[in-house]
C-alpha cells in the first residue's frame, strides 16, 4: 500500500513504497512512546509525591517532639514555680497526718546547682514506725506537687517488736533562682539605673 500523496510528490514506486514504509516505522515508534512517556510522568510524579509524603511526615513528627518537648519544659518550669515549704516542717506535717513522730530533724546546708538551682536538704529520724505508715509517708512526699525528692532512705527493724522500724529520711527540695533580667531600658552608653535604696 502506498500513501497517495507520495505519488503527486513526483516519487518513483521505488522511493514512494520506502517512504511509506519509514511513515509507518514513525508512526509505530510514535505509539509506543506515548504510553513509554505517559508511564515516566507518572512514575516521576509518584516518586516526586512519596518525596512529598516523606517530607510532610517528617515535619509533622518533628512538630510532635516539639510539642512533646515544650510540654515537658512547660511542666517543670510549673512545677519549680511552686516553690517547697521549710522541710522540717513539711515532713513532720505529713509524718503526722500517717500517724508517724518526727523524733528529731536536721537541716544541712543549701547546695547550689549551676546558677538556676539550689538543693535544699533535711534528715529526720523515726521511731517505733509502721510499714504502712512509712509507705503512706513516702506516698504523701512523692505526690505533694513540689519540686521534692527523698535522697536518703534508711529503715532498721526493730527486734522483738512486730512491724516496728526505725526510719531517717532524707528529703532533697530544689529551688529555681530566677536569672536577673535587664528591665532599665537605657540605651546603649547611658548611665545604669542606680538600685533602690533599702529602707531601714
């Protein structure tokens, strides 16, 4: 079969039956690389969407860590906000409310952390305690809210009587110290503001 158009081009059968011939190669090639084309697209626009999908999951679990960490700073700096009480007389007002006596307490000296925290620390002993008592105790401490956490933790039993302990406790509270802050406002080259003066 020849194209027609070959033969008002002026072309011998010869070189018309060639022609035809490389129009219908063109053409079968031209049919096999639109779906080769079509399939490439999509495969580059799949690969390109994974990418995208792998992106957006990375961001949103970064925002999850992020959040998650900011919730836990928030918590602390809450829950240091809530400054501790004088421990002696926060472990003896528990140790009452379970029914336990404070024999004798002592208070050692306040131990700085950095430049943010300062450890406070008292030692009490009890006597003649009960487990439960002891573990209602502890209990009270543990869930009072403040930044507090028993560092020593010493029970003896005592022979010849049943469920009776001799207990020392150490109780550690933290304190956060607020860092000072530049409030005076004055530009750079002025004269600091002088501090207030202490009333007698």
């Amino acid at each position: 079969m020849v194209i027609p158009i070959f033969e008002r081009w002026g072309l011998s059968p010869r070189e018309q039956r060639v022609a035809t011939i490389a129009v219908f190669v063109a053409g079968v090639m031209l049919l096999s690389a639109i779906p080769l084309g079509l399939s490439m697209l999509v495969s580059s626009r799949r690969a390109a969407n994974e990418e995208i999908r792998t992106a957006l999951t990375a961001v949103n679990g970064a925002r999850a860590q992020i959040r998650e960490r900011q919730e836990r700073k928030n918590s602390i700096a809450a829950r240091y906000q809530k400054k501790a009480p004088p421990l002696a007389g926060f472990l003896e007002q528990n140790a009452t409310a379970n029914k336990l006596q404070v024999t004798d307490s002592a208070d050692h000296p306040d131990v700085p952390h950095g430049k943010r925290y300062t450890e406070r620390n008292t030692v009490i002993h009890l006597k003649r305690a009960g487990m439960l008592p002891i573990a209602k105790f502890l209990e009270s401490i543990a869930k009072s809210g403040y930044p507090v956490a028993a560092t020593r933790l010493n029970i003896r039993k005592r022979s010849g009587e049943a469920d009776s302990f001799d207990v020392e406790v150490g109780l550690s509270a933290f304190d956060r110290n607020e860092m000072p802050s530049d409030k005076s406002g004055d530009q750079p080259g002025a004269p600091a503001t002088p501090p207030a003066e202490k009333k007698p």
